[in-house]
C-alpha cells in the first residue's frame, strides 16, 4: 500500500461546528504532516509527528487540534474555525530518510 | 534563509512544444535535498523526483528531465512534446532539517497551461 488516505473528501462546517480530518497510510512512515493550501498559493506547514510526537507547531492558532493516536494515523481536530480557514487541507508521510512525501488527495474544507 | 524561487508564474504552450519550468533555490545547508511535484486540479500533489545535493548528474524519466547545477543553485525541469495531460500546478521544492526531521519549502508554483 502507497497511500495516504483522507477523508472526507469535501467538509462543509458552520462556524460553531466541530468536526475532524482523517488521515492514514499504511507505509511505515514515520513522520506524518498537516499542510494548508489556499488557492493558488504553495502548500504551508502545520504540523509534523515523528515517532507520534508532535516535534513542529507553526505557530497554528489553537482552533485547530492534530492528534496522532498511532503511527498510522493523524486526525485534525476542528472547532470554532473561520470562513478565511477555508483551504484545501492536506496529510502527507514520509520516512526519515527523505525519499519524498507521499501526499494524499486533500480535503476541500469550506467554513460557512 | 531557505529559500526556493519559480519565478514563472504561468506558462501557456501548444501541444508537442518542449516547455522547461526554471526552480533557484538558497540554502545554507550542505546536504540537502530538492523536488518536484505536479498538483493536477483534482489536488493531489505527484511526487515526480528527489535529488540530492551530492547527485548532480541529470536524470531523464519519458518525456521528462530534470537538470541540476549546483554553481547556479537550480534545479530545472524540461517536459518534452508535452500534452494536454501535463496542465497543473507544478511544485519545486527544498527540504530543511528542522527538529528531528524533514520539512518543505515550496516554491510558489508554475501553472502550466498545455492547448490542444
């Protein structure tokens, strides 16, 4: 297995919702990451696990949660988000020897 | 600073015309690595190709190449008789090291428009 899964694919929330992203791979990677991307713009770093640590925060305000409850997984906890978080949100893996992160497909988050 | 510069934003050509996507790139690290990825509209980002900052010989895969040179700090990526299927965003890119591990600095993308 090369993947790295998402889900849900598409997410529409309210402003007061909570809801969560998904991501899983089954490669044995051992860093997993959250990225943000905005239309038309390069994908920016959220977070990273090593070793289901969280080793780098940048500076992402606390409405959003990551969560790692084993290697294979990463969830993204959302709550009291904006209509500006609206971005494509993207999980990707790799292994520490830095063959290249494998990405997986995005969830398209739209906040109302 | 790390840094990785595609100075072209987009780039329209007609199909079956060789088109090269330029990538410079500042680092202070003496080992390193670069990528490329393509961002097809439906999202997902395509690993392409990794060099290492000790591997500059060119590489060839199909229709593709990718020429790196150290002493001008580029990493560019030629697409040869492209097509249509070629449109996307597509993505260089430069590892750091940071706390234990591996993470991205992109680049700003080329947008590649192939016409039929």
């Amino acid at each position: 297995d090369t993947e790295v899964t998402q889900t849900p694919k598409h997410l529409v929330m309210g402003m007061t919702n909570k809801k969560s992203l998904k991501c899983e791979q089954h490669m044995g990677h051992r860093a997993m990451y959250w990225y943000k991307q905005k239309a038309k713009k390069p994908p920016e770093l959220m977070f990273v696990y090593s070793y289901e640590k969280l080793s780098i925060n940048e500076s992402v305000p606390s409405r959003f949660s990551p969560e790692c409850p084993n290697s294979s997984l990463l969830n993204l906890h959302l709550h009291a988000l904006q209509p500006e978080d609206s971005a494509l949100y993207l999980c990707a893996s790799s292994s520490p020897n830095m063959d290249g992160y494998t990405f997986g497909s995005g969830t398209r988050l739209t906040v109302v | 600073a790390q840094k990785v510069t595609q100075a072209q934003t987009e780039i329209s050509v007609v199909e079956k015309e060789d088109v090269t996507l330029d990538c410079v790139y500042e680092t202070r690290d003496t080992t390193y690595y670069l990528f490329w990825y393509k961002q097809p509209p439906s999202g997902e980002l395509v690993f392409l190709i990794r060099r290492n900052s000790f591997d500059e010989q060119n590489e060839i895969s199909g229709r593709y190449s990718w020429n790196f040179q150290k002493s001008t700090s580029s990493f560019n990526f030629t697409i040869t008789a492209s097509q249509v299927v070629d449109s996307a965003v597509y993505f260089c890119a430069l590892s750091e090291r940071a706390s234990g591990t591996y993470k991205y600095i992109f680049g700003t993308g080329t947008r590649l428009k192939v016409l039929a």
